[in-house]
C-alpha cells in the first residue's frame, strides 16, 4: 500500500481526479467493445469462413464469459485489492485483443472474446468500486459519477461510430487492436496514480460454492436468452437453460443466506435503495440494448446508410447521454432525491422512444430520429448518473467491489434479455406484415418494398414494448428508492458512513 493510502479520516485523496481519467479510459473501452465489434462482424466472417450458424458466438462468448464471471471478479477486487485487480484486468483484455485481431480461424476468434469476456469481468466491478471508495464527498462524487455515467451511456453508441471507421478504412482487426493502447495507457496510469484508502479489502476466505452456483447461473441465463433469439422460446434447449436458469440461482441464494463469508451478501441487494437501482437499471437496459440493434439495422438496410454515416447518426444520442449526465444530473444530484432524476429519467427517455414508433420507410432522419435520440440519450443520462453513485453509496468498504459488480450484472443481463426478446417482438411482427401484404404485391419493386416496410412495422413494434419497459422502470425508481439526496436526509441505506469510509451498521460482521 502506497504511503497516502493511509490518511485521516474525510481527507480525499490528492491524485482522485488524475485516477479518475484512467478509470473512465478503461470503462470506455470495455463499453467500446460491446457496439464496435457488431459493426465489424461481417468482415470478421468473411476473412475467417465463419458460418452463419456460429457468428452468433463472436458475441456470446463475450457476453456470457463477461456476464458469467462479473459476481466472481468483484468479489477477487475486493479480495485482491481494487488497484491490482484492476491493473491485472487491463493487462489481460489487451492481450486476449491482441489475440482476436491476429485471429486466423473461428476458434481462435471465439477464444480471445471469451477471454475478453473474463478479464473485462475483473475490470467493470474494481473500476466502480474505485469510484465508489476514492470518492467519498457528495459533491465531488456526482461530478466523478455523472462522468462515468455519460462513458457508460455514450461509449457504446461512440463504439459505432469508431467500429465503422475501422471496418470502412482500415481492417476489422483493428476494431480489436484498438483496445491495446487504451489499456496500456490506462494501466499505466492506474498504477502510478490510484492510491486506495487502507481498511477496504475483505480478506474472508473465497465462497467457492457461491462462485460456481453464480457463475453457471448467469452463463444459464444469458444463453437461454441469446439462444431464444435464434432458436426460438420453445426450443427444448432454451427452455432447459431457464429451468437450469431457476434451480441453480435458488441454489445460490440459498448457499449465500447459510456461508459464513458469502460471495454476495444479501444485505448488498436486499437494501432497499440498491435493490430498486439494480431492478430499474436492468430494465433500461433492456429497453436500450433492443434499439441499438434495431436503429443500426434501420439505417443500413432500409435507409442505406454506411456504417460510417450510421455511427455519426447516433452522435444526438451521445450528445443527449453527456449533457443528461453531466450537466442535469451533477448538478441537481446533490440538491435532490436520487429518485427525481432517476424517474423523470427513465420517462423523458420513454418519450424519446415513443417518438421513434413513429418510423416509417421513408421517415425524415431530422424529424423523428434526431429529437427521439436526443430525449433518449438526454433522459438516460440523467437517470445513469445517481444509478451508478446510488448502487454503490453506504455500502460498507469490504463489499464496493461485489456491488459494482452487480450493477455490471444488471446491464450485462439486461442487455441479453433486450437483445433476444424485442429481436423476437420484431420477428414475429415483421412475418405477420408480410404474410398478410405480399399477395398484393405484384410486381418486384413491390415486393421489397413490402418487405422492408414489414421489417420497419417489426422495429416499431418492438419500440412500443421497449417504451412500456421504461415506463415501468421509472416507476421501480420513484417507488422503490427512497433514499434522501446525497449530503441531506439520508433513509434507509443510504446513509453518509460511507463518506467517511466507515462501514454502514447494516448487519454484524
């Protein structure tokens, strides 16, 4: 431990704002790396004779090695120590990118973003519980998180606009090579700079029933989900995933009520405040993760756009996602309830994407695209920002990682839900139209021209659900977090313990 992590009580650490550029870098580009390859997938395909049965893996390998293991590497960042833990993550995903850019055959592809997958899962968790212990001063901890917050509403949609500027100009293995520098820089950075306060670490011996149940659990759940998207919600497989899915879970929660050193408390998703950021959070998610699909597909199939010109027609929504983080939300979150950022949030986003069910084959993009994704990226970015402090505010210091950790989790599997569900909303519907319009269809013309109107009535079919779903996260979020603003009346759980980095009397050690 260096020689300023041991300081009085309440003295901030003179290097937080300088840690804080490293620990925002690599967040960008672990969010980077969701979106950026997507744009490459073709390419990737081609060169390496992938099938179209086995593309679906370039992404699941990530999804699932990144969405199964985030419980595990929160609980080694809070065991290992958050600085190494993150340093060592940073260190592995530039290497396993390394390795998927010189990939010579799918296996070595599908290898490195499984790879990929597991250290990011060590990253994600001890990056926001840096955040989370470094800064402990309620104003300055809005600022921290409502810049964390817009990286990680924003990187994913900057994510396309970059993986389309590799994949046009240069090679599809950039989108992976590109990593590289973010990484050493950030880890560089990271070791000479972070310096975390004494007394945080949870030395308890590892759950190891905890990790496996947790693990195959969640790698159940986000398979059951990517497989219903290509196979269908009654194949025997999907099915037997949920029903695994449930048992294994079940398993887990029952181990962790009986551990002595469980790998995730309760108390940390039981609380109240957390429970409803972590529940509303997924949802949006859900919500989010669908229209990215659905946009991108919109503007290159049916409007013809490049994957250049389609990254740049996102950029409303990264502007939304910044000036909603940044601006509204730091500066109100010390003024008000979280919950009065969170669920007006939530609904100013839902009417962004109500405007978006409006798409049609010839919809103006300056009409209808432009203000849905403004309000889309202004109302997410508004609710992202005390969403991220508020999961991990009063935690008590041994248990920041393994609640960062499920923050992680709520977007890593609310992103696989919302991919496959309103994937399969928009299927179905754009089967219906076509089955009932291309009789009429007599010539050619007409029949594409049906077919793409079909997939633009599936699209905004599911944009309808996509709206429901945050309507009813921003009413998880104004019923469920009760807590008082940062600084001011605190309630249940959310008190100010955690700013003077003493752990919260939440339950006895």
């Amino acid at each position: 431990m260096s020689e300023t992590a041991v300081k009085a009580p309440g003295v901030p650490d003179a290097g937080r704002w300088k840690a804080l550029v490293f620990i925002a870098l690599a967040q960008l580009m672990v969010v980077l790396d969701s979106t950026i390859v997507n744009i490459a997938l073709p390419s990737a395909q081609q060169d390496l004779g992938i099938s179209d049965g086995n593309r679906q893996w370039v992404v699941t390998a990530y999804a699932l090695a990144f969405g199964g293991l985030l419980l595990f590497g929160g609980r080694i960042a809070d065991l290992w120590g958050r600085k190494r833990t993150f340093v060592t993550g940073l260190a592995g995903f530039a290497a396993a990118s390394a390795l998927g850019g010189a990939a010579t055959n799918e296996a070595m592809m599908f290898g490195s973003r499984a790879l990929q997958g597991a250290f990011g899962a060590l990253l994600a968790p001890a990056a926001l519980s840096l955040l989370a212990v470094m800064f402990t001063d309620a104003k300055e901890r809005a600022k921290a998180f409502g810049i964390y917050g817009a990286i990680a509403g924003g990187g994913a949609a900057v994510g396309l606009i970059l993986g389309g500027f590799l994949t046009e100009y240069l090679d599809w293995r950039w989108t992976f090579f590109v990593n590289i520098p973010f990484a050493v820089v950030a880890a560089a950075g990271a070791w000479f700079v972070i310096r975390e306060p004494e007394g945080g670490r949870n030395r308890s011996p590892l759950d190891i029933p905890g990790v496996i149940l947790s693990t195959l659990g969640l790698v159940a759940l986000v398979y059951g989900f990517t497989r219903a998207e290509s196979e269908g919600w009654s194949d025997p497989v999907t099915v037997g995933m949920f029903v695994a899915t449930v048992v294994l879970l079940a398993a887990f929660v029952v181990v962790e009520s009986k551990v002595k050193a469980p790998l995730l408390p309760l108390r940390v998703v039981t609380e109240r405040n957390r429970g409803g950021v972590y529940l509303s959070l997924g949802l949006a998610i859900i919500a989010m993760f669908g229209l990215f699909l659905f946009l991108t597909y919109y503007l290159q199939i049916v409007k013809g756009y490049s994957p250049v010109k389609t990254g740049f027609a996102f950029l409303p929504m990264v502007v939304g996602m910044i000036t909603g983080s940044t601006q509204i939300g730091t500066r109100l979150m010390t003024r008000v309830a979280p919950r009065l950022l969170m669920g007006p949030g939530f609904l100013v986003a839902a009417v962004g994407m109500l405007l978006l069910t409006q798409l049609e084959v010839d919809t103006s993009y300056a009409a209808v695209l432009l203000p849905g994704m403004l309000l889309l990226g202004l109302g997410m970015g508004t609710a992202f920002m005390p969403a991220m402090s508020m999961a991990t505010q009063g935690v008590e210091p041994r248990d920041a990682g393994v609640a960062s950790a499920m923050v992680n989790t709520s977007q890593q599997v609310g992103g696989a839900i919302g991919t496959a569900l309103l994937n399969t909303i928009a299927a179905s519907a754009t089967a219906s139209y076509i089955e009932d319009h291309i009789a009429s269809a007599a010539s050619r013309p007409q029949q594409q021209l049906v077919q793409l109107q079909g997939m633009v009535q599936g699209y905004t079919s599911a944009i309808w659900f996509a709206v429901g779903i945050l309507v009813v996260a921003a009413a998880i979020a104004l019923t469920l977090v009760n807590a008082g603003r940062p600084g001011g009346t605190a309630l249940a759980g959310s008190g100010d313990a955690a700013e003077d980095e003493m752990p919260v009397p939440v339950v006895a050690h």
